[in-house]
C-alpha cells in the first residue's frame, strides 16, 4: 500500500474530489459473476487452451489463470 506522505497533495486533494462525486480511486473489481470470468469458464469447459482463451476474450494467458481460479466453473 502505498503511504499518503508518497502521494503529492494535488493528487490527494483531487481523489478526495473525485470521491466526494462518488467515484473510487483504482482498477475496477473483477468478480466471479463478471462476464469476462464467465466467459473464460464457458471456453475451458470447451477444452480451449489458456492462451487461446486469452486471446478470445482480450486477456493475457495469467490473467485468464485467475479468472478461471475465481469460482468452481460450474455454470447455470
């Protein structure tokens, strides 16, 4: 984490603006219900390889790992 002394107090202040309008500072949350993960659970269950499920959806090889580690992969 990074300590707020490392922070300049423009942007400080200005994360304070934006929170004030309610937005949050940092990467969006990837959830189990995201479609992305979905849709990397519906590829594998197909045989798809990680890369090539990567590809499909617009991820990295990696991060197509966490995806498919987030939830069981049963799907509905």
């Amino acid at each position: 984490m990074v300590s707020s002394r490392m922070i300049s107090p423009v942007a400080v202040s200005g994360m304070a603006v934006a929170a004030a309008n309610g937005r949050k500072a940092g990467r969006r949350e990837v959830t189990a219900e995201s479609n992305a993960v979905k849709r990397a659970h519906e590829l594998r269950a197909l045989g798809l390889k990680p890369a090539d499920i990567g590809k499909m959806i617009g991820s990295s090889r990696a991060t197509v790992y966490r995806y498919l580690s987030m939830g069981s992969g049963e799907l509905a």
